[in-house]
C-alpha cells in the first residue's frame, strides 16, 4: 500500500514539476504577453491622449510641439498621467529624470510615437499618439486573453477617438496616415518619419 502511494506522490511531483518547468519557459520566451500590461492598463492611451486634449484646449487647440523632438513635447504633458504617454515595454522614468535635469529627451526612451505640429483643427482621423510596439491586444488586453490576441497597436486621434490596429492592418493604416499628414501640411519625409520608427527589441530572458 505504502509504496503504491509512494508512487502516486512520485508521479504527482514529477507532473508538478514538469508544468512549473514549462510554465516558467512559457513565461520567460514570451515577453509582449507577459508584460506590465498583464493585470491592467499599465499605458492606458486614453489617459494619455485625454492629457493631449486637455494641453490643446489650454493653448489656443494647439498640441503641444518641441524643436527638440516629440519626447521633450510629451514631457511638457505634465498632469500625473506619463505612463499612459508612453507605450508597452517602456519606463516612464524618463518623464521624471528629464524634468529633473533638464536634459535631452530623446524620442527613442518613449513607448509612443506623438505626432507634432497638429491642432484640433486638423482631421478628427489623424492619429496623434500611437504605440510604437505591437502587442497581443495592446495595453487594453489582460491576463489569459493575452495568450490568444494577435498583434495589435493602440492609437489616440485628433478627433479624441481611441483605436486598436491589428499589426496584419497596420501598413495600410500607415499609409493612409501618411497621406492625412501629408494633406495637414507636413512634409512627406516628416511624415514617413514617424511611422518607420523602430522599437526597442524585447529580448527573452
């Protein structure tokens, strides 16, 4: 009887462990699911893009715009919402550190790309601020949802409106994007600019 039961525990201990093992593989090989936006909105755009809105309607409907870069207009944003200002797989302590120092704030510390030089009078369907990684279901998809969501990036318009982009539908967004900028009065190369930024690579553990 004894070893019977041995065994049983044996056996249950070794299928325990098994699923700890690749469990912990699973989690470690897969960083966009399991990432800080897991549990909850840890970059909610809307926050974010509400912190624009707010910025626009105290200076005249104008967003705001850097010489320096958009990373230094995003950090003039400061209203206690920078984590939603930057994106998924991004620390929002550049926020703090460059209102601390004053140094540069170099648009590749933030996790959203925020188009400048717009205002509210420009198309409702200009994306103003837009992740710069794709993840499963973007910031607004949590827990075990994650596992099964494709690609997608989140997106703040001019008209206030927020979006999810399926990664498969996001070259022909950017382009259309592209064409909206360029009809607003940007620059074409300015234009393309914002949306062949690269992300960050999100290495495995």
């Amino acid at each position: 009887m004894i070893p019977k039961l041995k065994r049983r525990i044996i056996i249950l201990l070794s299928i325990v462990g098994v699923v700890a093992v690749f469990s912990t593989y699973y989690i470690r090989s897969h960083p966009l699911v399991f990432n800080e936006s897991f549990f909850g909105h840890a970059h909610c755009i809307v926050g974010g893009g509400l912190s624009l809105m707010s910025y626009a309607k105290e200076h005249n409907g104008r967003f705001p715009f850097s010489t320096n870069g958009y990373g230094e207009a995003l950090v003039m944003v400061n209203d206690g919402w920078d984590e939603s200002l930057t994106g998924p797989g991004y620390d929002a302590g550049v926020f703090e550190r460059v209102r601390r120092t004053g140094k540069h704030a170099p648009n590749s510390e933030f996790g959203r790309v925020y188009v400048q030089g717009l205002s509210q009078t420009n198309d409702s369907e200009i994306a103003l601020l837009f992740d710069k990684l794709p993840t499963p279901g973007g910031d607004h998809c949590h827990l075990f949802r994650r596992m099964l969501s494709p690609l997608a990036r989140e997106v703040w318009t001019v008209g206030g409106d927020h979006r999810v982009i399926k990664e498969t539908e996001w070259p022909a967004y950017s382009k259309q994007q592209i064409e909206l900028l360029v009809a607003a009065g940007l620059r074409k190369e300015q234009a393309e600019m914002y949306y062949s930024e690269k992300a960050k690579r999100m290495e495995n553990p």
